[in-house]
C-alpha cells in the first residue's frame, strides 16, 4: 500500500480531532466553572512564579473569510476605546485579588487585529497591564500583527512599550488565493511592514501562513513560500486550513469545490515543508519551523517545548492570565474562559465581578494526560519513566493506551519499554494519536480534520 493510502486508512482524511492547544480542550469546559473558581486560584498563585498574560482584542477592520478566530469587525475606532475601558477595569479588579509582587513573565496581544489600536490605545493597554503586573526582567512582549492594518507609528508605539516579537499573518501571496479568502495582501505591503519591524528593533519574526486554501496549488503555494523565505522570518507557523462553516459562518462564503482534495492537501503541506527544511529552518511540534537559534527551536531541542492556545511556546511560565472577552485563562487549579461574546464579557466586568463564564477544574487523571498529551504533540514521544516521576505510579494507566496505540499504527509507531515515539513517517497522523490519550473524546464536538 503507499504510504498516503496507508496514512489515509489510519484517519488521516476523516478524523476530527482537536489540536490540543489545551487538555481538555474547551468544548468540554461547563458553565459550573466560573468567576468565582477563577477568583480564588488567582488569589492563591505564588508571587515568586511570574505568569504569562494573554489579552484578546477582538476587533478587525476587515473580516477575512477563511478566519475562525473569534472577532468581530468594526470601521470606527469607538468601540475599540470602550473595550480598552473595560480591559482596564478587568485589570482593576485583578490588581485586588492578585497576590502583592507577582510579575508578568510573558505578554502577547492576539485577536482579531490587535493593531487597530493607535498609539494612543497601545500605551493606554501596555501601561495598565504594567501597573498591575510589572514586567519580570527577562519578560517577552509579542504581539499578532496584520501588516495591512498597521503603521510606522503603532510599531514603534509598540516597540517602546517592549515589544520583543512580532507576528505577521501572511497565509497565501498568490492574487487568486487571496480573493477567494477574501484577504487582499500585497507583497510589498508586508514587506515594508517586515522592514519597518526590523528598522525599530524588532528581534524576532514569526510568519503565519495556511495550506489548503481555495485555489492554492503546488505552484501557487511554492511561490508564496519563496517570497516568505525572502522575509527571512525567524519562525513560520504553517497551519493546515480549518474549514468549519458550522461554527464560522464567513467560511460559507468559501466554496467547497475550489478547496484542495484531501491528497491535494497533503501535498500542498510537504511542499512546504521540504522547502523550509531546505532552508535550513527546523521543523517544531506539528506545524511550526525555526532558526536553528530562535528560542522555539532551542526549546524543541532540550525537550522544553510546550504547548498553550498559542500554540506551540518556549514559555516556562506555568500560568496563563487571559484578559478579555473570549480569553482562557490557565491557572494551577483547571481551565477558565472569559464571556465569549463580547457584550456579556463588559456586562461582568461593569457589574464589579471577573468575567470567567465557564471552565474546567483539573482533576489528577487530567493533569496527568494532560501532560502526555503535551508530550506526544511537542516531542512526538511519550516516556513513561518521565510520567512517573513526575506524577508517581497512577502513570501506569497510560500504559494501555501506549500499547493499543502501537498495535493500532504498526509500524509507524515504536513502544520500547516505558517509551512510545512516533515515528517520521507517522507524524501527519500525531493529532490523531494525541487523542488516544484523550478521556474526553465522545463529546460529539466537530473539530477540524486532523491532517
Ligand atoms: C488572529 S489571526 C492573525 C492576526 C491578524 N489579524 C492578521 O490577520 O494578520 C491568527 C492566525 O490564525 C490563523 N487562522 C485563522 N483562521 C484559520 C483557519 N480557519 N484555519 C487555519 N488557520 C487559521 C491564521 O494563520 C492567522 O494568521
Ligand atoms: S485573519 Fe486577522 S484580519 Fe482577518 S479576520 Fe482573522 S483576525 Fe481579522
């Protein structure tokens, strides 16, 4: 059988599976766990661990159709001030449950389009995060950044407050790829923005792109990645293209019949791939690539990649703080999701009270898979020695899954001993496999396909 029939047969093209960014992923999170849970684990943190700090801006001027990020569009700046208001009594209220001393040891900025704020608005919102959570010495300021939707101006209100990395959304360069998403992007434009990022100091680059677009084809899609490498970003995500009209309604707006066939696909994803290997860039977790001195490479090197919802992360910090509507915060006790929408997001926090609408408390069974998990995505082997001594002999239970993991992918995965490792050949399957160990798998969500 070839190899890609024999992929297939595994589930390549039909599974559903989440991409663990979290574990359990959020639709298993229940409306029980909320701002009061949310309140006491934030309370409790200890002051000497500095935490990461995500904040969502949930706003865009234009609204690409492929996107399934949660935000909304707005032509006026209005709504954009009022939601840094509330942001900033979020963060009032934070600065009265958080214990005295804690530092910020990650920030980043995601959307929507964070840089539809103007200058103005970006040294309002850094500096109230800094007042109630003061940057540790060696914090990460990154920020997501649409250089269609950004100037010389907000950069460089951006670089004074510490940013540190930015994040280009390019997906595609090509014309044609670019209508059908509905997403103009000239080359040109995100050149002058790559050049504008360096001129103010920006260190690191990380590059967005998607595979499996309307009309994109193996030539479309090469010339997109040579323009890319022109750029010379530091990190690339290349993301396989999550077509899921049912919970992002402007995706109906893509037509079926002009996207990739599966196998087209897959194609389209080792395409670019080989080209970015060719370059010297390492590839990382299941979808990332970097310099051989970028941090994330550094990171996937010594067996410290992590994964979070921004994907995958050289962050150490254990807690993520989430501001904003939508936001999951990460804390030691479980899981806690702001109001999504974001009316019912200001509603709370007006009211006095944090916005946590529904979480999940970690129980010892989660944190355990929740850990293997993060090990089969980032390090594409699980160590059963390293699981017990890192949470003692209940590890054991894992073993099951390791076994009938092994029998059920041949020879495309290898249990010797305590340790099961996918191998190359197996890694298109690694969502698939990750949810072995996934005790949450018949919530009937509809997630993405899984390659
Ligand atoms: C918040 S957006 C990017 C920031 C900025 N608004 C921009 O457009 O440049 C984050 C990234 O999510 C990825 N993304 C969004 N929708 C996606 C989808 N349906 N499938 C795969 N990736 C997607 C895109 O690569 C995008 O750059
Ligand atoms: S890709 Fe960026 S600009 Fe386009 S809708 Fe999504 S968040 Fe907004």
């Amino acid at each position: 059988m070839k190899q890609i029939d024999r992929l297939g047969s595994l589930g390549l093209f039909d599974a559903r599976v989440p991409r663990y960014t979290s574990y359990p992923t959020a639709p298993v999170f229940l409306p029980q766990v909320g701002a009061t849970q949310q309140a006491a684990a934030l309370a409790a943190l200890d002051p000497d661990d500095p935490v990461s700090v995500y904040i969502h801006i949930p706003f865009c001027e234009r609204l690409c159709w492929f996107c399934a990020c949660r935000t909304q569009g707005t032509q006026t700046l209005a709504p954009v001030e009022a939601y840094i208001g509330t942001l900033e009594q979020e963060l009032t209220l934070l600065r009265d449950i958080l214990p005295r001393g804690l530092r910020m040891g990650r920030m980043h900025w995601g959307g929507g389009t964070p840089t539809i704020l103007p200058p103005a608005l970006i040294h309002r919102l850094a500096r109230a995060v800094k007042a109630v959570l003061p940057p540790a010495d060696d914090c990460e300021f990154s920020v997501e950044i649409d250089p269609t939707m950004v100037d010389r101006a907000k950069i460089a209100a951006l670089a004074a407050e510490g940013m540190s990395r930015a994040s280009i959304g390019i997906q595609d360069f090509d014309p044609l790829v670019q209508q059908a998403i509905g997403r103009q992007q000239p080359f040109d434009v995100t050149r002058a923005c790559v050049d504008d990022l360096r001129a103010a100091g920006i260190g690191s680059l990380n590059a967005d792109l998607v595979y499996g677009l309307p009309h994109q084809t193996a030539a479309r899609l090469a010339d997109t990645v040579d323009k890319v490498l022109d750029l010379a970003p530091d990190r690339i995500a290349l993301f396989g293209y999550a077509h899921v009209p049912w919970m992002s309604k402007r995706q109906k707006l893509i037509k079926d019949a002009d996207l990739p066939g599966d196998r087209d696909r897959f194609a389209l994803a080792e395409l670019a791939a080989e080209r970015f290997r060719t370059a010297g860039l390492e590839p990382i977790g299941i979808d990332h690539f970097a310099r051989t001195g970028d941090g994330l490479a550094q990171a996937a090197r010594s067996g410290h990649l992590r994964r979070n919802f921004q994907g995958y992360v050289d962050d150490r910090c254990a807690t993520l703080i989430g501001l904003g509507a939508s936001s999951i915060s990460r804390l030691p006790g479980g899981y806690i999701q702001n109001a999504a929408a974001t009316p019912a997001y200001v509603q709370r926090i007006e009211a006095g009270a944090l916005a946590g609408a529904r979480g999940h408390m970690l129980g010892a069974d989660d944190l355990l898979r929740a850990r293997a998990i993060e090990m089969v995505m980032c390090d594409f082997r699980l160590d059963l020695g390293a699981m017990r001594q890192a949470f003692g002999p209940r590890s054991e239970v894992l073993r099951a899954d390791m076994t009938r993991t092994a029998e059920r992918f041949g020879d495309l995965v290898r249990l010797d001993g305590d340790v099961m490792e996918i191998l190359p050949e197996g890694r298109a399957l690694t969502r698939i496999i990750a949810s072995a160990f996934d005790a949450y798998n018949d919530t009937g969500a509809r997630y993405s396909q899984a390659s």
